[in-house]
C-alpha cells in the first residue's frame, strides 16, 4: 500500500493499494474512532456498480445511505438541501461523519455538505473515478454549482482519510477514465517534466497507483504550502478558466476533464502567444492529449467562452488570473485585465 500524509489544518493519510475497499471499514475506524455513524452519500450509478461492496467492509458500522442521480447537473443548491434535510431527519450527530462515495461530483457535494451541516462534521473519500483519485478527492476543495457558474458557493473542508481503489477504476468507460487523464496530464505541465514523460511512454493502466500517487503528492505539496489559494495553489488550476466556461456553455454536456483538456491547450497557445512559452511546448501538450484521448480543441467561440470565465473565482476585480505554462514543468500565474481575456483566447484557439 501506498500511503500519502497531507500536512494541512487538518492532517490525514491518502491510502492507495488495489483491493483496499474491502478494507476500508478499519481504515475508517481507525480515523474516525469506534462508535461513529455514518451517512453514504453517493450517485445512483455507483450505488448499483460498487455498493454491495462497500456494505461488506462496513458491516460494524451504523448507516444511512443517500444516493442521488449521477452527473453534474446534480450538482446544485437543491439536492445539497435536501442531503441535509436527509441527515438531520437520521440524526447525524457531530460525533458521526459523511462519507463520499463516488467520482468528483459527489466529493464536491458530500463535502460541502460535510462542511456545512452543524457547523462542520467529518468526511471521507472514498474516489471511483481516475479524476476524483488523482485530483478532487484531495485538497478540501468543496462545493456545489450555481446557474451563474461551477464551484460558485463552496467551502474548504479537509476529509479525515482518503481511501483510493483503483480496481474501482475497472468498470469505468474509457471516456470517463481519458477525463481522469487530462488531470493528471495537468499534474506533469505544472509540476512534473518526468511524470509528464512517462505519461507519453507507460502502460498507464499497469502503471497506475504510481501514476495516482505521484498526482495527489504533488497536490499535496501545492495545498500544504497554500491551503486557502491565496497564491501558489492557484497553479492547480492550470485550463480550468477555459474549462469551466466550456462545461457551462455545453450545459455539462462536455465533462469537466475533457473542457480542462481543451482549456490547457487553448491556455498553451494563449501564453505561446504572449512569448511565455516555446512553441514546443505547447505541441508536446497536444500530442500527449491527443494520446488519452482528449480533444484540443473546443467547437464553442472565444468570445462565449470569455464570457462566462468573467463569473469565474479567478476573477478579482477589473483583472483574472491565468495559469500558463513556462516549460513542461512549470506553470506561472499571470494576471490579464477582464477586456483583454477574449482576445487571449482568440489567440488560444487558433
């Protein structure tokens, strides 16, 4: 097993081994004490594919189980409202926890919820999805989407433990497991040249509880030093501006790996633009994209995407915060003026 200690304001252990979910009932235990209820949130889709599972390895516990339809479009103010009606009706107390089960999706959601109920209770993640491993699971990210934009009203909340599977990852369409992918091409532009460039060459499926521990190690190393991004963990959101504008014009159409996919290229060619970046740079992203899968191009235009990246969290004030790769490796934030944005993106989708 493979264990990753995140050293935040709240400390916990990312564990990832192959055939861990039966397991995680001691996991749990271990983090959380004896005695603890728990309230499963999850979506519909992995209810039917991994409950049973689960269930097994918590067979000590008291729970409840809340599972709502699976997709982004639940991610919104109503079920997160009526979750909370579901565990004040079950008598979660503060001594019990939430525990998400499921892709980023349900993290987000189960999180905030966690964040949210009396105050504040526990939560574990317990990711499905490649993209909720290597990324969402971890950091304390959380939250839901409102009509204006993605991740608009949220908070930080750090899980207790984080318990990743990756034969949960078997039965994940290849589509779904290329989303995960454009994370973590994302971990090696920003941070990683040598995880950057076993991506081009490995078996990415025999290779994967490295490939995942060396994502959230990083992310971890980002958000230890920059917990509440007030500066450096802002890199972690290399083509998510783009990205973010591109799921709200598809209506979440277009998943949120595969916008961050088009975002980075479109933010690779923007900088290339400015000078920041060789033009090397900007076609060893596209090649290793066009590899698992991931389009780099978007069918939407500059103009829209600039527009809904103006409701962005990036924004502050009359400027917005880009993520732009320097080399492979490394990222710089570089702020632009809100009215020069569509044309950096004019450039970006040439």
């Amino acid at each position: 097993m493979i264990s990753v200690h995140c050293n935040t304001s709240l400390e916990y252990d990312i564990l990832i081994e192959k055939g861990i979910m039966e397991k995680s009932g001691e996991y749990i235990e271990k983090a959380l004490g004896k005695g603890a209820r728990l309230a499963i949130i999850t979506d519909d889709r992995v209810d039917s594919l991994h409950f049973k599972s689960l269930e097994k390895a918590l067979s000590g516990f008291d729970y409840v189980k809340y599972a709502f339809p699976n997709g982004e479009g639940s991610k919104n103010i109503n079920i997160y409202g009526e979750i909370l009606e579901f565990l004040a009706e079950n008598n979660i107390t503060r001594t019990d926890a939430v525990v998400a089960f499921g892709g980023g999706v349900v993290g987000d959601m189960a999180g905030f919820v966690a964040a949210t109920y009396l105050r504040g209770i526990r939560f574990v993640q317990i990711p499905t999805t490649l993209l909720a491993m290597v990324d969402s699971s971890v950091g304390g990210k959380t939250g839901i989407d409102l009509a204006a934009g993605k991740n608009l009203c949220g908070a930080f909340w750090q899980p207790s433990l984080v318990i990743c599977d990756p034969e949960l990852l078997s039965t994940l369409p290849e589509e779904i497991f290329s989303d995960g992918m454009a994370e973590v091409i994302k971990y090696g532009v920003i941070r990683d040249r040598e995880l950057f460039e076993m991506l081009a060459l490995c078996d990415i499926h025999a290779s994967i509880e490295k490939v995942i521990a060396r994502c959230v190690s990083i992310k971890r190393d980002v958000v230890s030093e920059d917990e509440r991004e007030g500066g450096v963990r802002a890199i972690l959101n290399f083509g998510h501006t783009a990205a973010h504008g591109i799921e709200k014009l598809s209506h979440y159409g277009i998943s949120h790996g595969r916008a961050v996919g088009q975002g980075m290229a479109i933010a690779s060619r923007g900088a290339e633009s400015l000078g920041l970046c060789s033009a090397d740079v900007t076609k060893e992203i596209e090649k290793l994209l066009c590899r698992y899968g991931l389009s780099e191009k978007s069918e939407f235009c500059a103009s829209d995407i600039a527009e809904c990246a103006l409701s962005d969290k990036k924004r502050a004030g009359d400027t917005i915060k880009l993520i732009l790769p320097k080399r492979i490796g490394e990222c710089i934030i570089h702020k632009i003026p809100v009215c020069e944005l569509g044309a950096f993106f004019e450039e970006g989708m040439r």
